[in-house]
C-alpha cells in the first residue's frame, strides 16, 4: 500500500504549475501514480497480483478504448496523444491498479484516512492564507485559500478538501459494528474541521457538490438519522450565523450568487455559459468521435460567442498578475462530449452509472448481512460502502461545474480506484459478519477480509 498512500500524500508538497498552456507535465504525483501501476505489474507478474472479472475488465476496457478510437479520429491525432494518456491515467490505469492492490476494508480505511490526512495540511493551509490575507486574489483581496497549489489550479485545494471532508462524514456515519468508537470520533472532529477551508475556498462548485454528497450519505446511512443531523445542522446554522453572526459579507455574496446567475451573472458565470455552448457546438459539427482529446482550445474560438471574455485573472498567493487562457468548458460532461463525442461520453456515463448501481447494491447487502449476523458477499463494512458512494456522487456532482486538470488531478483516479474497489471486487468466500465484526474494529485481520483471487 505504499506506492497507493504516498500518490495521495506527495500531494501536500508545493507544484509550480508554470504555463497551463504546455500540455505533457508530469508532476510529483503524477510520478508517484506510475509506481502505482508499475508496483501492480510487478505484483501481478510475480504472481501475487489479483485478476479482474469480466464485469471489472468491462467497466475498466470500455473507456480505454473510447479514448482510443476519439484520439484515432482525431483531426491531429500527436496533438491529442497527451489528452489520450492523461484520460488512461486517470479513469483507467490508477482504478485498475488499486483494484488489483486493495486487500480488504483495511486497505481502504487507510486510503480514505490518507485522503482526510492530505485535506487537513491543504485546508490549514488555506485557512492562514485566508486570515493573513497570503491566497488567491478574490473581489480585491488575497484571501481565497488555495492551500498548495496556488492561484493557478485554484480549485486543488478545494476539490480535495471536500473529498476529504466526505471521507470523513461517510465514516463518522458508520454503524457500531463498522470502524472503532474512537476512529468514528476522530472523523467527526475531521469532518467538522475541514469546514472553515471549505469555505474560505469560495468554490460554488465544491460547496454544491459537498452538499449532495452529504446528503446522500445521510440519507443511505438511514432516514431517521439523517433528520436528526439536518435539524441539528439547521439549528448549529441558525445560532452561529443568525445570533452570532458569524459569516462574512463575501461568502454571503457567494452563496447568493448562486441562486442569482440567471438573473445577473458575473463575468467568471457568462464565460462559463460561452464555454458551455461552444462545446455543444463542437459535439454537433463530430458528434460521435468529438474533435479529439486535447483540441478544445483550438476550437474554442471558431465555436464560442463573441461576449466570451480573452480568459480569467488570476493573482495572488505568491504571483503577479496574469490572464490564463480559458482551455476547457468547465463541465466534464460537456468536456468529453466535445473532444470525444459520444463514444467517450457514453462509455464515462455508463462506466460510472454501473460503478454506483453496483456500490449501492454491496451496500444494501452489507447492511442487511450486518442486520441480520448472517454472511455477506460484500467486500467490507457498510462505512466502507458509505465512503465510496459519496465520494462518487461528489465527483458526479463536481463534474457539472469542473473538470480534470492541474496536479489535484490524480486524486481522482485515487478516488475512482477505492470506489472501483468497492463496486467490484471479489466478495470474501467465508467467515460470517458477526465473526469478522471484532477484527474490523481495529481494522481487521488480512486472513478475514482478503477477497477470492
């Protein structure tokens, strides 16, 4: 499990982004990912590896060779080469090698707290940026944190704290008989933690997506729960911001922002609708291979509307003053539909739709096995189950207003492989539930939760 925690923890180290616009960069984590996979091949040719099902090699084949025929058809198929190696990275190659390298619930708890652990340093980070006024240029002042990865990929640190405070929250939520008291603790303290640089992000995007996944983590961990968390949220809300009055202006004016963007948005909203609408244009002139991984910016200009703006400012955190150029739509979906057509976007969709049909279905199981002290053919405990259905509905969520980019990037292949983990792997052939219970409380024995080869 090395070469898995040390990809989510080199992550805290600093990366100068440098040109956005220079495509082939590889950073400390993108390094860290390729021992990944090469530590899976090795594993696997040394005959300790695991084998992927036929639903596995399905869910993990059909995006490969999606990217595959969209760079093919490409106009300039060497232009988008690195996009197809980027998309392999990322939702094919890291997935498949935490597949094959997970062990049991064990592996995955320690994946989740490296995860929480990277969120903590990133969102203390931000936090001082934003009180010593040392982030990101926003409304006139230098206090968006960005934790790390500074002004350039200004949503890093807040795509990974909210993975991070998800991760949290799903296992704070788990069962008695799921993780130990004092780990179930410990999430609590980390979830509510993370908050204050979630925040201070000003990431509309994160906020949203945080949100839904949340709730949806409330709702599977059980209704009457759920209610009782809401209304004590509600009430914590209402005291420190209504009696208190806690919160400042900017967030205040964040958050309305989002219920005013049809009305009167702002310029970052009216760009994002160019984009959007060009992309759609893209899709329409190839609609089924896309004009090729990596091209968006090439036809950007020839699809997009005239109020497009030349790109966005950026400042602060350490460097001058700059226009970056707009090279994506900002959307996922829409990313992929225009570069890939709907080859690349039904292979994604249908990819994760049977990743989050097949996750909830384990839950379902697990928790019922756990009711009733019989058997379970789930690979884990029910928080472990938790955790991966909210990390992949933030990603589903978060993909309507981001898209992958920047060093944060290979996060979520690490994401996508704990919930590629959960979804498929082999289920344990013995031991029942209430056996392996006392194990799992202090992370549980390997003999008790390696799943069948």
């Amino acid at each position: 499990m090395v070469p898995a925690l040390a990809t989510v923890l080199v992550l805290c180290a600093p990366v100068q982004t440098g040109d956005v616009t220079v495509s082939g960069k590889i950073t400390p984590a993108d390094a860290a990912s390729l021992v990944l996979v090469v530590w899976c091949l090795v594993r696997l040719l040394r005959g300790r590896g695991g084998r992927l099902k036929p639903a596995a090699a399905a869910v993990l084949g059909a995006p490969a060779v999606a990217f595959a025929v969209a760079t093919a058809a490409s106009a300039d198929p060497w232009a988008s080469l690195p996009g197809f190696v980027r998309y392999l990275q990322i939702f094919v190659l890291v997935p498949g090698a935490l597949l094959l390298l997970l062990r049991g619930t064990r592996d995955f708890r320690a994946l989740c707290w490296s995860v929480i652990l990277l969120a903590l340093v990133q969102g203390t980070v931000g936090v001082v940026q934003n009180l010593t006024g040392t982030g990101a240029s926003y409304m006139g002042q230098d206090v968006r944190a960005v934790g790390t990865f500074g002004p350039l990929d200004v949503m890093g640190m807040s795509t990974v704290v909210s993975l991070g405070l998800v991760a949290a929250f799903a296992l704070s939520m788990a069962g008695p008989g799921d993780i130990s008291r004092r780990q179930r603790i410990a999430a609590i303290c980390c979830a509510a933690a993370l908050l204050p640089p979630l925040v201070v992000s000003y990431s509309r995007g994160a906020w949203i997506a945080t949100a839904a996944a949340g709730t949806a983590v409330l709702v599977l961990a059980g209704v009457r729960r759920a209610v009782l968390v809401l209304l004590a949220l509600a009430a914590a809300s209402m005291v420190l911001v209504g009696g208190l009055g806690i919160g400042s202006a900017m967030v205040e004016e964040r958050l309305t922002s989002i219920a005013d963007i049809s009305s009167a948005p702002d310029r970052s909203v009216t760009d994002r609708y160019s984009l959007w609408s060009a992309a759609t244009a893209m899709w329409q002139d190839a609609p089924m291979t896309g004009v090729g991984p990596k091209n968006f910016p090439a036809y950007r200009d020839g699809h997009a509307s005239l109020g497009l703006s030349s790109g966005s400012d950026t400042a602060g955190a350490g460097t001058q003053f700059s226009k970056e150029p707009l090279l994506s739509p900002h959307n996922m979906y829409l990313l992929v539909l225009s570069e890939q057509g709907l080859i690349g976007a039904v292979a994604l969709l249908g990819c994760g739709g049977a990743l989050l049909v097949l996750g909830l279905r384990r839950l379902h199981s697990a928790r019922t096995a756990h009711l009733s002290g019989g058997a379970t053919d789930a690979p884990g405990a029910a928080d472990c189950g938790l955790a991966a259905a909210g990390l992949l509905i933030w990603l589903a969520v978060d993909f309507l207003y981001a898209d992958i980019g920047g060093p944060s990037t290979v996060l979520t292949g690490v994401v996508l492989g704990v919930v590629t983990w959960w979804a498929l792997a082999p289920a344990p052939l013995w031991g029942s539930l209430p056996a392996e219970r006392g194990g799992q409380a202090d992370g549980g024995s390997q003999a008790e939760e390696a799943p069948a080869r």
